[in-house]
C-alpha cells in the first residue's frame, strides 16, 4: 500500500510540474516541463547520493577507524540479505543518520559523529536497522526524487509569481487564467508540492521503523533511540546543509517544525515510538 501511495504521490508532483508548464507555455510548456521532470529523475537516479553527501562534508571511514560500527552493520546487513554499503562519518555534534544510494548494490549509511556518543550499541543497532530497511525498500531514491521535483515546482512557482508581478499574465484568450490566476498558482504550487513530498516522507518512516525493528530483533533499542535523538537534536540543531534534505535523516536534524503535523518532515516522534513499543 505504501509503495502505491508513493508512486500516486510522485505522479502528482510531476502532473503538478506539467500543469505550471501548460499555464506558462501552453502545450508546448507542459511538453517541456515533462521532460524536464524526466531529466531532473534521471539526474537524482545517478547523482543525489554524492551530493547530499559532499553537502554535509561525509567522510568516508575504514572498519580499522570504526570496528564497533561496521560490526553492527556487517551484522544487519547478513541478516537482511544486503550488500555491504559504504560507510560514512559526519563531522556534527547533532546526533543523527541517514542511508542514501539509488539501489542496495550502490548504496550509503552516514552517521554523525555525535551519533556515536549518545547510543549505546542496541539503540545504534536500531537506528542502523531502520535507514538499512531504507535501503532495502528503496525509499531514499524515491524520496529525493520527490524533492527534486518539489525544489523545481518551487523555483518555477517563484518565476511565475515574477513575471506576472512584472509582465502581467497570460490573456485569457491563450488558454490562461490572466494575471490572478498566475499569481494563484505560483503561491499554492509550492505548497503542494510541500504537502505532496512530506506525505511521501512520513508514510515510508512508520514503514522503516516497522521493518528495522524486525530486523534488528527487538524494537525496544530504535524507541529508545529515537527518545535520545529527539530530546538532543532540539538542544543541538545541525549545522549546514538545507531543509529540503531533512527528511533523508531519521529524525529532522533541524529546529522543531511549525504548524503541527500539516509541514512535518517525519511523524510525530512520540507517535513512532508508541507504535515501536506496540511491537513487543
């Protein structure tokens, strides 16, 4: 079921793209705008994972450098069938996580060094279970997929709201809503888009939690941890990288998030550790 919702979700952002195409260029714009679309996938298939890795200055470690860590991994990824993924280090205080990588062969986990001081070996097996289950269901390529269509509706939606501030909209007589109607789609595009691209995000983070608890054995070490990262991160923000990645993290390594659950980026923590307890 969550695999349909996100394959609905990912044909909304992409009919939203082309719908701003069409109101901008007529057929030819929503033509355009598709194939936009389709090259911005393209370029997020291949290359996403080194940039959102380069973003935040991971460094690549050796098991000699993390013996406990790739034990952990090693581990995990036997018992799920996987690959061995590269490993990285984070140099952050915030302690947080994140997998990234377009399919299990060409894949990545990254922890914070900060990670590696608060968690004790359970919890951080947990948390290595849970962005391995990312890895194994593919939601981090589907998930930064999203917000790269989401980042260009936004950009396109900014063009917009710009030329009908100083161009004027299109004549009705084109097949245009004029100049209200351009100002209108350029404020609730992005919107969304927004919507449409954390409804992706939340339905695979109850998926993750679900299957890296089964994978790690017990659930009991990923609540726990997810206690301990959400209590550190709001005293320790992350430094650098940007919001649209947020949502690659286990939990978001950013400031507490505003007008409740509508522009979260993950579920309710409290929410995700209850369902965690309910597996016992």
């Amino acid at each position: 079921m969550n695999t349909l919702k996100t394959g609905i979700f990912l044909g909304l952002l992409t009919a939203l793209l082309v719908l701003m195409g069409g109101y901008f260029g007529g057929s030819q714009g929503a033509v355009i705008f598709f194939i936009i679309a389709l090259a911005m996938n393209f370029f997020s298939y291949w290359f996403s994972d080194k940039i959102v890795l380069a973003m935040y200055g991971a460094q690549p470690v050796s098991e000699s450098d993390a013996p406990d860590l790739y034990s952990i991994i090693r581990e995990l990824t036997s018992r799920a069938d996987l690959p061995m993924p590269k490993v990285y280090i984070l140099p952050q205080d915030t302690p947080n996580a994140f997998a990234t990588g377009r399919n299990p062969d060409h894949a990545a986990v990254a922890v914070t060094s900060g990670i590696m001081g608060l968690l004790n070996r359970e919890e951080l097996k947990g948390v290595i279970a849970h962005e391995l289950s990312h890895i194994k269901n593919r939601d981090i390529l589907i998930s930064t997929i999203a917000a790269t269509i989401a980042g260009a509706v936004t950009l396109i939606a900014n063009m917009l709201r710009y030329s009908a501030i100083f161009f004027g909209g299109r004549d009705r007589d084109d097949n245009g809503g004029g100049i209200i109607g351009l100002i209108v789609l350029s404020i609730l595009a992005p919107v969304a888009a927004m919507i449409i691209q954390l409804a992706v995000s939340r339905a695979r983070e109850y998926q993750a939690d679900e299957s890296g608890a089964k994978l790690a054995g017990s659930p009991m070490g990923l609540a726990s941890a997810l206690e301990k990262l959400e209590r550190s991160v709001q005293r320790y923000p992350m430094q650098g990288g940007t919001q649209t990645t947020a949502h690659l993290f286990i939990v978001n390594p950013f400031k507490k998030e505003f007008l409740g659950n509508l522009f979260r980026t993950h579920p309710s923590t409290k929410d995700r550790i209850e369902r965690l307890y309910s597996m016992r």
